[in-house]
C-alpha cells in the first residue's frame, strides 16, 4: 500500500503499541498532526503547555508503566525546549522515543528559519539518535529505535524528521515488530562463580539495590535474594520501591540523605552486593573510601558501570532478573541473626525529630501521604520536597515513585504526574512539590484542567529554595544569596486562574481533611502546606566526606 511518512510513523507507532503521545505542535511536523487527527481513535495526544512538560509526561508515563514514553514536537526551539527532559531521561535510563520535525532536506544546513541540529545537541544525553533524510529509511529508522530504547540499558533515542519526508509517498510494507529479549550471552560462569564464592563467606552481607531493580522487573528475584542471603537490604533513590520498606531487612534509603543503617551498614559490612546502581556520588560521598572494608561486588546490565567508579572484587556483566534468578538457584539459604541484631539496633537511631514545627512538618506530610489508602504514585520536583519524600514516605512497591534522580531537574514532577495519570488512571497520583520548583512549570496546570488529570499537589511551602538555603547554613554562613522567595505568586489565585480546587493548610488537621476531599472529589487539587523555612533535610552528610561524617543536628 501507498502510504506517505507521515501515515508510515502512524502505522508504524501503532505497531510498537503506542497508545498516547504528549506533545505540541509546530511548522515542521504539521503533515504528522494532520495524521494524529485522522487517527485520533488510535493514538490519543495529550496538548502540553511547553515542549519540556511534554518530555517529562512522556518520561513519567514510561516510569509508572513500564512502557515507551513517546513525545512529539517540532523544529528549532520545539526541538531545544526537548533537551532538559531528555537529559533527565537519559540520566536515569528512562526508555523514551523523542520525535521532532525539521526543516525540508533541501535546507538542511543553511540556517533556515527554526533550523537546529538537534541530533548534534542530543548526541551526549541520547542513547541513539536519527536523521531521517530519505522517506525509505523511516520504517527501519523507527523500528530500530524502539528496539535500542528498551535493550539492554535503557534510555531515550530521538528521531529527526526532515519536512518533506513526512509528505513523501512509498511503496510501504510492515516490518515485523522486533522483540527485546532478555540476553544472557554476557553472562560468564567464571564471574557467577566468583560472586557465589564470595556470598558464600559473607558473615555481614549488604545489599545496595538502584533503580535497574524496577527497570528489568526484578523485584521478586531481589527479595528472594536478600532472604536467602537473609541480608539488610538498602536502595537508592531510584531503587526506592525495589525491596518493600516495611520488610524486617529494609534500612532505607543510602547515601548523603540516606537513614543512619544504611550508611551504618555500608561502614561495617564485609560484603557489599550493588544491584542495577551506578556508585553515584551522592551514594558514595568520598568514593576513595567507599567500602574499603568489605568485598564488592557489582552486577549490572551496562558494562561500562562496572569499575567506573568504585573497584570492585567480582561483578557480573547481565540483566538483573536473569542473574538474580542464577544466583538464587544457587545459593543456600543462611541466618546471619546476630548481625541483623546489630542493624535493627541501629535503626533508633535515624533522624526523624529535629523539626521546627511539630504539628505540620515535612514528616507529618509524608505520613499524612502514607494513610491514604488507595494505591498511589508520588511524582516529586527536586530539592528538599524530594529528599523528604525519599525519607520519610514508605515505598512498598516499584515504580510507585517518580522522580528526577541522576539531572536533578526542578520542574519535572508535573509532568511527571501528568504522564502518570494518563498512563495510570486507576491509581492515585500525588505530586510533592517545594514552592521553588513549582513555580518552574506551573504553566503545564492548564493541561491538568484541560485533561481533567486528578493529580493532587502537595505543596511543600517554605518559601525558600531550602536545599540551597540549607547548604547556605551550613557551608556560606547563612548568607541567603538569592533563595529567598518572598515574593508571589498567590497559589490560591494561581489555582483559581486554573479553575483548579485549593486548600491551604496550617495545620495536620487541616491537612487530613483536605487530602480526604481531594481524594474523594477525583478534582485537579493544589494542597498548600505551609513549612518553616528553616526546616532541614537530616541525616546529611557533606559533599566529598566519608559516610561516617553524619550531620544530625
């Protein structure tokens, strides 16, 4: 059949079993919106109010469902006001197709109007990407694409579509749907036989679990492994919901925000099993002394991780969920009591009371979060509103957290919310904000109200950029050098331009109540939560100091 390229990345989207864009519309890609109309019962398109709320809806929807996030958007500034979301996909392995329109081939190169090369900029925050000149490569170009986002370690690949491309008619015939398998062929027995050996004389063994647990679905193998290896067990933030907090064996979060266990256990473990985790520095602090007591061991799917950063003792090279279920298949269930002793007398000792206010606090609002009963997912922005959420909310599920962990992206959480109810609509979705964040990408509330979207913000409102703010205390003797947001806007007026409901709150009470309506009303909701400025994330420890250097007041 003849099909021009435009109804060719239709049929071909469709295949891949695509079923919402996010996206805005422009020049240089209106021969594919002309085809989105046509085929609205196919594909449904979610209108955002900026190219970066459609990135991160895209990457929200990927992260909550386990799907390919696909965002669409055109030449030029369309194309550049990509970059901040694909980077903060790409940071955290995020499978994403990133599709944007450019000028005709004839004038490629010449700098004309909304002309950018947007596969040059992308090139380092991209884990493949195209230029798509001759109609003919587009089947195979997509195809392709959709293969290298989900394989291996994932992440975003964008596709650049020159105008004319779009409009040219072929001879199309379907390519079939080519199928991400779980390899093993990277997997050595020498380096299996290796890690057993070294578990198997492991009296104090500790788990570090990162977000390639969620990506590969292999939470139930990681809690198989930890009971059999009967091992306290940790996260990162992106491994938040991996391995259940409520289990006996759970220390929480690790690293510079991380409870006192984990960062405990990292310090006197003889053994250190990393899972799907990259030895960040926010983990790691002075990575020179990163376990230097214990044998390391590190399985993850990406090769070059291993030895980046850390040296390790034994690693394997793998997907999680094929080599956990080897290695449970081979390991013989022990009882390690009298350690698991020691971390659950450890676990008093993390900070969780050294707050200004102690009625409604930045604790209480997570807990607050936590007695809602429905299932939920919790998007958050960036700052002390995530670290907080990282602390003090139990994740007892994976993919039930959404947040910008590797870029750090303040703005991301609304889209990110926006892509989770979309792809998610039998879950509640929260989304934890600090006043500073929110302010970024606060436009993308009118694609909330439009859509209808019940995504319920929690407004954590101090007034501050207080992670900056608290650095400012600790490091630059408490000169606020522009964090200070005593200035609009009226969030009550802001959501009444939004035709979008409002609850200020003073008090737990107040909070209580309004969650209960915003729940029940299944309503847009901005719940303003007034915080102290002076609120502070703790347990910290400072930048390029050893783990021990805890500061807890």
């Amino acid at each position: 059949m003849k099909l021009n390229g435009s109804q060719i990345l239709i049929e071909c989207l469709v295949a891949h079993n695509v079923d919402t864009i996010f996206g805005y519309p422009g020049g240089a890609v209106l021969n594919i919106y002309d085809e989105l109309y046509k085929n609205q019962d196919r594909i449904r398109h979610i209108l955002t109010s900026h190219e970066q709320g459609a990135s991160h809806a895209a990457d929200g929807y990927s992260r909550a469902t386990g799907k390919v996030g696909v965002v669409l958007a055109t030449s030029g500034p369309g194309a550049t006001n990509l970059v901040t979301g694909i980077a903060t996909a790409y940071m955290d392995s995020i499978p994403m197709i990133v599709l944007t329109g450019n000028v005709t081939t004839g004038l490629l190169g010449k700098d004309s109007f909304q002309e950018i090369d947007i596969t040059g900029i992308t090139m380092p925050i991209t884990k493949h990407n195209y230029i798509v000149k001759n109609i003919n490569d587009l089947p195979f170009v997509i195809n392709e694409a959709f293969y290298i986002a989900q394989s291996g370690r994932p992440g975003p690949v964008l596709i650049d579509i020159a105008k004319d491309v779009t409009a040219t008619t072929i001879e199309y015939k379907p390519l079939t749907v080519r199928s991400v398998e779980r390899k093993q062929s990277r997997i050595k027995d020498e380096d299996v036989k290796a890690v057993l050996d070294i578990l198997a004389n492991a009296e104090k063994p500790f788990i570090y679990a990162g977000g390639g647990i969620i990506l590969s679905d292999a939470s139930e193998e990681l809690m198989e492994f930890a009971t059999l290896l009967d091992s306290p067990t940790s996260t990162s933030m992106m491994g938040l919901g991996a391995f259940p907090q409520t289990h006996r064996l759970s220390t929480g979060l690790i690293g510079m925000h991380g409870t006192i266990t984990s960062n405990k256990c990292l310090l006197n473990a003889d053994v250190i099993i990393v899972l799907g985790a990259r030895f960040s520095d926010r983990v790691t602090a002075k990575t020179d002394e990163f376990g230097r007591q214990a044998k390391i061991i590190h399985i993850d799917v990406d090769k070059a991780e291993i030895d980046k950063n850390v040296k390790t003792d034994a690693h394997i090279v793998g997907d999680l969920k094929v080599v956990l279920e080897m290695l449970n298949k081979n390991i013989t269930k022990v009882s390690h009591q009298e350690w698991n002793d020691t971390v659950d007398s450890w676990k008093e000792l993390f900070a969780s009371k050294h707050f200004i206010n102690k009625d409604l606090n930045p604790k209480t609002v997570m807990e607050a979060l936590q007695n809602v009963k429905e299932d939920k997912i919790i998007t958050t922005e960036v700052g002390q509103n995530q670290l907080w959420a990282c602390q003090y909310y139990k994740y007892d599920k994976p993919r039930q957290l959404l947040t910008s962990g590797g870029l750090g992206t303040m703005g991301y959480g609304l889209g990110a919310a926006m892509g989770a109810v979309v792809g998610c609509p039998d879950k509640v979705v929260f989304h934890v904000a600090g006043d500073g964040s929110f302010r970024m990408n606060c436009n993308e509330l009118s694609t909330v109200e439009y859509y209808n979207m019940p995504i319920i913000t929690v407004l954590l409102n101090n007034q501050a950029l207080g992670n900056v703010r608290q650095w400012q205390t600790s490091f630059y003797g408490a000169r606020y050098s522009q964090t200070t947001l005593d200035r609009g806007p009226d969030f009550k007026k802001l959501a009444e331009a939004y035709f979008i409901e409002y609850f200020k709150c003073d008090t737990y009470k107040e909070l209580e109540d309004a969650l209960a309506k915003a729940v029940v009303s299944k309503k847009p909701t901005i719940i303003d939560c007034t915080i102290h400025i002076d609120e502070r994330v703790l347990p910290m420890v400072a930048p390029g100091q050893p783990l021990e250097n805890v500061i807890m007041d």
